[in-house]
C-alpha cells in the first residue's frame, strides 16, 4: 500500500513512512487511498479486530507476517464500553494500559514495528527522541523501557507538568533517559526537532522518533474505534456517535479514518479547552493557530494541532473538512465544574481531559440529542491527582499498572535549552547515568 505526503511528492511503502516519522518534505505521511474494512463484526478481542482492520495497510510490508503478534502484544489490554448514569451515555475507557492513558497503545505498536524493522547488524541502538507535555513520555518509554537495540531520550519542560506526571517520566531507567528542560514545551520540541534534522550526526548514530504525527500512532488507534463500533451495532442495531477530547488531533482523526472505511460510526464531535483554534475553525472561522494556553487539561494544550494538516489533505476544500466533524470549546472553570459534578452526575470521577468530553456530552443533551453517544475517557484521574482531588473531595487510587511504575524512584537530568547540548549527550550516551540512584536517595513515589 502507498502512503503519500501531505505536501505532494512520491509515494512509499509503510516501512520507510514508519522508520521516518516525518515526510523529507517535511509534511505528514497519509495513506493514498483508504481501503474498505471488511470487517462487519467485532473480532473475538480488540487485538484481532486491529489485526484485521490493519492489514491492508501493511501489505507489502516486512511486517505482514507479523502483524498478529504485533497486534496481540499492543492491544493486550481491555478498551472496555461503560454505561453511564443516562440514557445512551457512555464512556469508552483506554485508560487500562501500563501509564494509564490512551496514547499506551499507539506506543507499544510503534515500539514493536520500529523493533521489527530495526536491521541488526552490529550499527549503535536507535535512540527514540521524544518531546512531552506529559503523558506521551512515558507511554514510548514504557513501550521501550529494556528493548534491545534502543535508547530513549524523553525531554519536558521543566515544572510544567504535574509531579505525578513527572514522576512517571523520570522512573525508568536503563535504556530510557529523561531530560527536564529549562523551558517550555515548545522549546523542548524544537530541541528534537533540530537534532533529527542534523544529517551529519544521523549519519554517526540511528535516531527515531515518537511523536504523535507518526503514523505508526496514527493507525493502530483506529483499531478501539472499530472494535467498540461493530460490537455496539451488533448489540443495538445502530451506529455509536463518539466526544474526543483533542489537543493534536490525532485520536480524532484515527476515528474520522475508521468511519471513512465504513465501520458503523455517526458523528465525531472533538472537546477542546481554552484552546479554541478548532473550535473556531468549525465553526466557520480561518484556522488560525497560536501558541499554546496552559489549562487543566494540560495533554491538551496545543496551539497548532498537528494533524490538522492531516485533515486538509485528506479532504477536497475546507466546507468538507468543515462537514466532517464539530468541535466545542469547554473553558477551565467549566472542567473543574464538571470533575466536581460527574461523580454524582454520570457516575465516575474523570481526568481533566475527559471531563471535556462529558461536559460536550451534557452540552448536547440539553440540546435535546437523544443518540448513543460515548466520550472517549483518555486518562485516568489519578495521573492528574492535584487537579482532581481536591475537586472530588477524596484521593484517586492509581490502578496497579500506574501505581507499579510510580512505586520505583525518579531521577530526571537538568538540561539547558539547547539542542547543541543534548547532541552532546547523545554522543556519549553513558547507559549508567539513567541508572537510579538508589531508593533512599530520590524517595520512591507514595501512593496516598
Ligand atoms: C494526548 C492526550 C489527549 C489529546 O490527544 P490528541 O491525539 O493529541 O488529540 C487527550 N487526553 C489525554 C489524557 C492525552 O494524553
């Protein structure tokens, strides 16, 4: 199957748009053409429904042959489909994984491609660089944490996440070292952003990334989409209408892909936060990016989602784009309004981002829309304990996934704002600086 930039140029196969991240042009790998799912009912587990549904993607890829134990392995956990308290309210779960959010599948898959197509002959490991406003660190360094062949460099801005977060990117260890950067996200990366770009150093140490305009992100997250659809249908004899909590754009534009092969999804409707560049594009306005306002719901806090270029190309004028989805803007006091209220009113206590999703959901009630609709729940709340707790009025137990890396010792390095700096260090990548220290040093993390 041929993948194409979004900015023109030749067409190749999956496994140099996987190994590349990013098109030579600079644009977003997007397939050439999207095939029809032949799928009409749920697989017999998630795992088998991804396989089936990404096969065609993977035709003509070393990796065929691999992709049922690819697949069994990244989607070796549940994305269960909770009733809520209302009628036809619904959460989809993907917090069950091993860093508590959505973004463990897409890392693992990506872990076990890139692992898959690594060519073992005697060349220094990859090293994995990744740029973090939170949650996707530590799902690539727990899907390479101990692989064989690779390194990783995770690099976040410096007290800009929550401790619990920053905890669960300074735990790993080994192969996986974490940098907290004397700046912002964006600095942090444009820091990455300039390294995989330095050809001369490409050519002395194999580097990848991570991020989440990789398409080896993009496409297994259809995989929870169809499965839930077809099963839903299969039940109720109708299509299930879907609330994304978005930032980037990505787990979004998975389901838009997932409806565009035909499975059984009605509407797409995004929740934002004080980021309103979609929601203002949606609804009629140019799309206008800007830097990035920091909110409760801070896996959310981008200015210019990536994937929106993703989205254009993919339709023939900005009225279809337009005709494709909704965007709702919810602002912070309303998150926090909703995360007080949701135990009582649906049922759970949410992470901030997927309170977004169900303050859409309740905004569409009172409209009077009576559909099956599910929020996606891409958190769970206790990786966002300060923003939560005291909202609640109780403390949020981590799951034992969470609470297990969360249990090990932290050590992230202090690192300037300077990509010169960190090619330094990958030069003479030291495997025992991200040893921890030991135990009593750093303080193992307490779950209270
Ligand atoms: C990454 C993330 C989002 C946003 O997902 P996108 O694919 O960037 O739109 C929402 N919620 C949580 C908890 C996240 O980690």
């Amino acid at each position: 199957m041929d993948f194409i930039s979004t900015r023109g140029g030749d067409a190749v196969g999956i496994d140099v748009a996987l190994v590349a991240g990013l098109a030579p042009d600079g644009g977003l790998y997007i397939p050439r053409t999207i095939p029809a799912a032949t799928l009409t009912h749920p697989g017999p587990t998630l795992a088998d429904t991804a396989q089936q549904l990404l096969a065609p993607y993977f035709a003509g890829s070393r990796l065929r042959q691999e992709l049922p134990r690819i697949c069994r392995s990244a989607f070796d956990f549940p994305a269960p489909l909770r009733e809520l308290a209302g009628e036809g309210d619904h959460l989809l779960e993907l917090f069950h994984g091993p860093t508590a959010a959505f973004k463990d599948y897409a890392a693992r898959f990506l872990a076990q491609c890139l692992a898959g197509l690594r060519e073992d002959d005697g060349q220094p490991p990859t090293t994995i660089l990744v740029a973090t406003s939170g949650d996707t660190g530590a799902a690539v360094g727990a899907a390479f944490h101990n692989r064989p062949g690779f390194r990783v460099a995770i690099l976040y801005p410096d007290g800009r996440v929550s401790p619990r977060q920053a905890h669960g990117l300074a735990c790993f260890g080994g192969n996986v070292r974490c940098f907290r950067v004397e700046g912002s996200f964006d600095d942090c990366q444009a820091i990455v952003k300039q390294v995989l770009g330095d050809a001369a150093l490409r050519a002395r140490l194999p580097l990848g990334s991570a991020n989440s305009i990789s398409l080896g992100r993009l496409l297994p997250q259809m995989a929870y989409y169809a499965h839930t659809a077809l099963a839903y249908r299969q039940q109720h004899g109708q299509a299930l209408n879907f609330i994304v909590p978005t930032g980037n754009l990505g787990n979004a534009l998975a389901c838009w892909l997932a409806r565009r092969m035909g499975l059984p999804i009605g509407e797409i409707v995004l929740g934002c936060n004080a980021n309103d560049v979609l929601p203002r594009f949606f609804a009629g306005g140019d799309y206008a990016p800007s830097a990035g306002v920091a909110t409760l719901a801070n896996a959310m806090d981008v200015g210019a989602p990536s994937n929106f270029e993703r989205l254009r190309a993919l339709h023939a004028d900005d009225g279809q784009v337009r005709a494709s989805m909704r965007a709702i803007g919810v602002d912070d006091a309303t998150i926090g309004g909703t995360i007080a209220s949701a135990p009582t009113r649906h049922g759970v206590v949410p992470c901030p981002h997927t309170a977004v999703g169900l303050h859409v959901l309740e905004t569409l009630r009172a409209q009077g829309d009576r559909r099956p609709w599910a929020v996606v729940a891409t958190a769970h709340a206790a990786k966002f304990d300060t923003v939560v707790e005291p909202r609640v009025g109780h403390t949020v137990v981590p799951p034992p996934g969470l609470a297990r890396w969360l249990s090990r010792p932290a050590h992230a390095e202090a690192m300037p704002a300077d990509a010169s700096w960190l090619r330094e260090q990958l030069m003479n990548w030291d495997e025992t600086r991200g040893d921890m220290p030991s135990r009593h040093e750093t303080g193992a993390f307490r779950c209270v």
